[in-house]
C-alpha cells in the first residue's frame, strides 16, 4: 500500500444498487478503500472477483482499509440485493 489515504463507501441499507452512498464509487488505483456501515443491519461485502472480502461489519463498524486492485462490481454475501461498482 502506498499510503495514500483510504476512500470511504457508506453502507446505508438494503436497496439494491441504492445500498452504497456513492454508488458507483470512483476509486483511484493507489488508494485503499474502507467500508463503513451506517446501517442497522450486519453486511459483509466483497468483490466480485474475490479480491476484497470485509469480514463482517457490525452497524457503526469500518474495515480496514483494501486495496482495490481492480475496478468491478462488489455486494453484500447477507443480503445479495446489495451491489455497487466501483470505478477508476
């Protein structure tokens, strides 16, 4: 990680592609991103390809900051409703 600063994603709910504030997130190469659930629920989101998983994320819980290799889809494994993008 080069040390840039992380790129937050809000969770705010189970919307589908309405679930991430913003939706799609553009995220350059060389910053990580955090995850951070304002919403009363659990989610657990990873990417698509496999690259990011978060663990479980409690209401008012962030992960730590990933690096985003590459751009693409990613969603909640509890709630598969839940999609975003992130962009480059």
């Amino acid at each position: 990680m080069t040390g840039a600063n992380p790129i937050t994603i809000e969770v705010i709910g189970i919307n589908g592609a309405r679930s991430f504030s913003p939706n799609p997130k553009s995220i350059p190469a060389v910053h990580p991103a955090v995850w951070h659930n304002g919403d009363i629920e659990t989610h657990h989101i990873v990417l698509d390809d496999g690259s990011v998983d978060t663990g479980k994320l409690r209401p008012g819980a962030s992960s730590a900051p990933m690096p985003i290799g590459t751009a693409g889809p990613y969603h909640c494994t509890i709630h598969p409703s839940m999609v975003g993008t992130i962009t480059r």
